[in-house]
C-alpha cells in the first residue's frame, strides 16, 4: 500500500507541476501534442504539422495559431512561434539522462482539455527507427508508460517533472520511443528556433525492398545481385540529373557496398548539402559509376 500511495502522490505532483507545460496541436481530435520548451516556444513532431501553421490548444482551453519557425522532417522535429501566454515551459535540464529501469511518467494532452500521466519505466535505450521520410534516427529511449493515439510530441519526464524525452515513435505491444531531451536536442530545437532547418542531401529515388529486388532481377533473367533496386525517381532530383533509372540496382556508395537501405542513407550522412556521392549501378548486366551532385531544394520521398 505504501508503494501505491507513493506512486498516486508522484502522478499527482507530475501532473501539476508538467500538466500545463503540454499542448494540443491541431483541431477536434487534433494530430498530436507539444510541449513548451520557452516562452513564446512549442517543440513537437514535424509529423503532427500539415503545413507552416497550426492550431495549438492549452492546457487552460485558450486557443491560438502557432507558425513554424523551423522543421526537421527527416529528424521528426518542429519548433513552433506560439503566443504561450502563463504556460510556463517544462523544466529542462540537458545534463539529465533516462536510464535503463528507471521510471518515466509520460504526460499527454487530452481531446476533451485534460491531461493523462501514465506511469511506467525505460526498457531500452540507445534504439532506432525511421523518420518520416525513412532516415534512421537513433538513440531513442524506449519505455512503457501508455499513451493514447495523437499523443506523440508529449513528454516523458522523471518523478520531479523533469523533461527526458518526446514521445515520437509507438512500437505496439506496449513500448514507445522518446527522443531523449539532452543537450543534442536543446542544440537541435535552439537551431531550428532561430530558422536553421538541417539540410541533409537525398537522390530522390523509391527503393524496392532487397528481397523483393532480387524476386524481381529473377523475374527477368537477371543474375542476383545484393543492392538497393530504384523503383521510381523523382523528376529534377539529384537522381534524375545523374541519370539514374527506374531498375538500375545500386550495389555501392562512396567504394562501400550495399545492402539494407539503412546502408545508403549511411552514405548520405557523410555528404554535405551541396556535395556528391559516388555511386556503381547494374543497369541489366553490366555495372557503371554515377556521380549524383547535390544541392538546391528538396522534394518529399522515400530516400
């Protein structure tokens, strides 16, 4: 008994402390949450946006439109300009850390205007998945306080409110991951504070499974080969100047050879906005080395 009475007075004291400190974004059932991070200032996930601006909803019911001020697509972060009114910003110490067993409460914003805190602890650390548009971002924290669906971009803090992480990524079967608030993110959410979205190059291509690359390469009388198989290209993108086509199978990056997607965008990390990548392509049978040159606006796709 005294465990659980210890347990409600902590949801109690999380929930005071960090309950208003957390947004609804988006109208009627809305599309996920925020959390003010500093007055005027609402950090959420790039995926909860459908464009430069958005209803943000308080804890107190008071309702206003928030602007972008930068977005991260591939990192699946925003910062949204947002009159914040008296909600205070959530208590931010970089230097903390969610470890392995420790318990998380995550506190997310309601439909109908109130919060729920739920209670559970950090099953892993150190975990990966894919952003929006299929980068790997790693180093999340996975844990298994519940939360209800268009409750990503809430928090998960510690027993004194203290934020560790923004709910992102719901793996089912009961684990979440969180992006961990650490000084990383506070460099992050600083940088697109100020307008300063990262700039990470992209081919511009849609990639076929690897399984269903070499079924496909069968399928025409074509010899296996491990690589990553185009199947669509964007038009004007990187890929597309290069002359890359819809069947080409990419089998390296910069001299190192391919084999999961996660592979490529390896490759990419180490390129500059405004640089190039070595390719070597199977067009049919016989291979070939393609330079793609980067640079000017991005288009959304898959890689």
């Amino acid at each position: 008994m005294e465990f659980l009475e210890q347990l409600e007075a902590a949801v109690a004291k999380v929930g005071e402390r960090v309950g208003p400190s957390v947004v609804r974004i988006g109208k009627g059932f809305g599309r996920g949450n925020g959390v003010v991070t500093a007055g005027g200032q609402v950090l959420t996930n790039a995926h909860n946006l459908r464009g430069p601006e958005t209803t943000v909803t308080f804890a107190d019911g008071r309702v206003a439109v928030g602007t972008a001020a930068g977005v991260d697509l591939d990192g699946d972060l925003a910062v949204l300009t947002v009159d914040t009114g008296d909600a205070p910003a959530i208590p931010w110490e970089p230097g903390s850390a969610a470890a392995g067993g420790s318990a998380v409460f995550a506190v997310a914003a309601t439909v109908g205007g109130g919060r729920r805190v739920t209670f559970g602890t950090v099953s892993a650390v150190g975990r990966a998945f894919r952003g929006p548009r299929g980068w790997r971002i790693g180093g999340s924290v996975e844990h298994t306080a519940p939360l209800g669906r268009g409750s990503s971009g809430s928090p998960i803090v510690d027993g004194n409110g203290g934020f560790l992480g923004i709910n992102t990524n719901r793996l089912g079967d009961g684990f979440y991951l969180a992006l961990p608030a650490d000084a990383e993110l506070k460099r992050r959410v600083d940088a697109l504070a100020r307008g300063e979205a990262p700039a990470r190059p992209r081919l511009g291509v849609a990639l076929a499974p690897p399984r269903a690359a070499r079924e496909l390469r069968r399928a025409v009388g074509l010899p296996d080969r491990d690589g990553l198989l185009i199947r669509g290209v964007e038009d004007d993108s990187p890929a597309d100047r290069a002359g890359l086509k819809k069947g080409d199978l990419i089998v390296e990056a910069a001299g190192r050879s391919l084999a999961t997607p996660d592979d490529l965008f390896d490759a990419l990390e180490n390129v500059s906005a405004d640089g190039s990548l070595v390719l070597k392509v199977v067009r049919g049978t016989g291979d070939r080395e393609v330079r793609v040159a980067f640079g000017g606006g991005r288009v959304e796709g898959s890689a």
